[in-house]
C-alpha cells in the first residue's frame, strides 16, 4: 500500500481526507502543523506529500523548502492543499518546486486523480535511477523525446582513458562533466607545498565534474585515472538543460548526482580531526568502500602508496609505518604490492 502524509490544520479536512484516502486503499498519516508534518516525513519516508500553503507556525511553504533540502525526501511527490482561485499561492509553491496542486474544495475524484498521476510518474522516476550506462542513457533519452528538452545529441559514446591521463585540470573552464562506466579516478588539491590530497574517488556510476559547472567557476580540483577507464562525456549545455528546464527531471537528475557527496565531507572531517592512525584506518575503509576489489573473499587494496597516502592526507613514509603497525596487529596483510584488509571491523572502528 502506497504511503500518503496529509498536513493541514483543518481536522475536519483531514479527517475527511484521511477517510477518502484509507477507503481507497492508501496507508494515511496526518499531521496538525507544518513542524509535526516534517518530523512525520523524515521518519515515515511517505510516497507522496498533501500539504495545506497556509498554516500557523511552519506554513506549507516552509515544509516544502526543509523536506526539498533533505537528501531522504527531496524526491517525494509534494502537492499543494491552497484557497479557492488563490493564484499567488499556486504560484509561489510551483516556484519552489511542487508537484501540483489542489484548490479547496477539491472533488474526491480530482483527490485521487491526482495523487494517482503523481504516484506513477515518482514510480518511473525511481525506476530509472540507475547508475550503469543502460540506466544513464534511458533516462537521457526519455528527457530528450520530451519537448520541453532540445540535447545536443543523444547518442552517448564511451571514451577510453588510459591510466595517469588528466582529465581536467585545476583553474580549467569546465565544458562536460563525466559518467564512469568502468575503472577507477582520483580528484585533487595541490597545496602551498606542492603536497597532494585527494578529496574525492571515482568509479563504476558516479558521475564527476559538475560542481564547477553549478557553481559557474573553473575546476578547483584536478581529476586524474588511476586505473584505465570508461567514460560517458554529458556537454555542458546539456547538463544545464537537464537542471534547469524542468524540476522533476532537475530532481532525479541530482539524485544521480548525489550519491558521494556525504563521502567527500566524511573524509575531510577524518583529515581535519583524527589522529594519524584513524587517518589510515579511515583512509583504507574509504577505498575498500569506493573500490570493492577481492582477493581470496578479502577486500584488497591496489592503488599506490603514493595514492593511498593522499587520500590519508599523511606523508608516504608516515602511512608506511602505520600500515606496519596494523600488518604487526594483524588487521591487514601485505601481499605482492597489494593491501589484504583481515580485520575489517576493527579497522572500521579504530577507536585511536
């Protein structure tokens, strides 16, 4: 049964609503206020969202600018409860991203209708968020048959990038960003003493570049292969295109985007505040997450040192006595130049 929060402070109109909606087999949660309606959204994760414009307290406008802003409802079908022939209220709540609306008094089956029209099209757009080339290119080419959408090109070659290539370059102007089919990549920072640090990794899914084309900046990072890779190149304009022209694309777009950025702000917080051995064990619980290589059922390590101690953020020779403590703990094996983690656990939970 499909999942639906109804906030208004009306109870009649809830209860009513509630009514219509259990009959016609939806679960319904309610809430009084626009504060409860958020709580009630981050813990039951509903399908969709009714929500009254204006209310005391936390109005509809200020529910849909937190849940819009929230990484576990941002997608979620929000539809607008507003006063009869009220157009600037209609009109503010499309602006800031609703999926459509209904005008008090509404007719039950114009309730239904539209709850049903915004269900089936959140259901196409969870089923096509897929991060392999398949799922890119479907969902670029149903966004490309609307006419809303004018992309450069729909066909999606793959480029291949040997080992050590430089994609991009810090101080840079951006003109595509970059879908990973296949390999592995790194994204770093040179700082005032030539020193490296990577900041971010790449693989299978991920998509890489489109920071500074938001931001409407040159790279401040340089992004570079470390293991031979396939890539998808999307033109600038398109990636704008699919921003900008429509909210719902706009939407399941950046949810393709999203997926590593908590990473990225994880990992400069472990740079920032943990102590060198956390460093390490934080740094090789990131690459064993990112790349998921095996060897004999066992996460391995096959970057450099070099680059392992840049995504540690330590110097080479420093990391290297770390890992000789840990390999002496029994937490990892080295093994013809490879890393063989055997305490993934402890690792994962270093406490010092």
């Amino acid at each position: 049964m499909k999942k639906v929060l109804l906030i208004d402070d009306d109870e009649a109109l809830r209860e009513n609503v509630a009514d219509i909606l259990g009959l016609s087999n939806y679960t319904v949660i309610t809430a009084g206020c626009g504060k409860s309606g958020v709580e009630k959204a981050l813990k039951e994760r509903p399908d969709l969202i009714l929500c009254d414009a204006v209310m005391p307290g936390l109005d509809g406008y200020g529910v849909i600018h937190i849940l819009s802003r929230h990484p576990d409802t941002f997608l979620i079908p929000f539809i607008f409860l507003t006063g009869e022939n009220n157009l600037a209220d209609i009109r503010k709540g499309m602006q800031m991203g609703a999926d459509g609306y209904l005008v008090k008094p509404f007719k039950e089956t114009d309730l239904l209708n539209t709850i049903e029209i915004r269900l089936k099209k959140y259901d196409r757009i969870k089923k096509n968020i897929v991060h392999d080339k398949k799922g890119i290119s479907t969902f670029l080419q149903q966004v490309n048959e609307s006419d809303r959408f004018n992309l450069v090109s729909s066909q999606r070659d793959m480029h291949l990038y040997k080992k050590k290539h430089v994609l991009y370059s810090e101080g840079q102007r951006p003109f595509n960003i970059y879908f990973v089919i296949s390999g592995k990549i790194k994204e770093y920072l040179i700082n005032e003493d030539g020193k490296e640090l990577i900041t971010n990794m790449y693989t299978e899914g991920d998509f890489i570049g489109y920071t500074a084309i938001l931001e409407n900046i040159n790279y401040t990072e340089t992004a570079q292969v470390i293991e031979d890779a396939k890539l998808v190149l999307i033109p600038k304009s398109d990636f704008l295109q699919l921003i900008n022209n429509d909210r719902q694309v706009a939407r399941q777009f950046i949810s393709l985007l999203s997926h590593n950025v908590r990473e990225k702000e994880e990992r400069l917080l472990n740079l920032a505040y943990n102590s060198l051995r956390k460093k390490v064990a934080s740094g090789i619980i990131d690459v064993i997450d990112k790349f998921p290589d095996k060897k004999e059922g066992k996460p391995v390590i096959e970057i450099s040192r070099e680059d392992l101690a840049h995504v540690v953020g330590s110097a080479q020779e420093s990391m290297i006595r770390t890992l000789r403590e840990f390999k002496t703990e029994k937490l990892i094996e080295i093994m013809e130049g490879s890393i063989i983690v055997l305490n993934e656990n402890k690792l994962r939970h270093l406490l010092y």
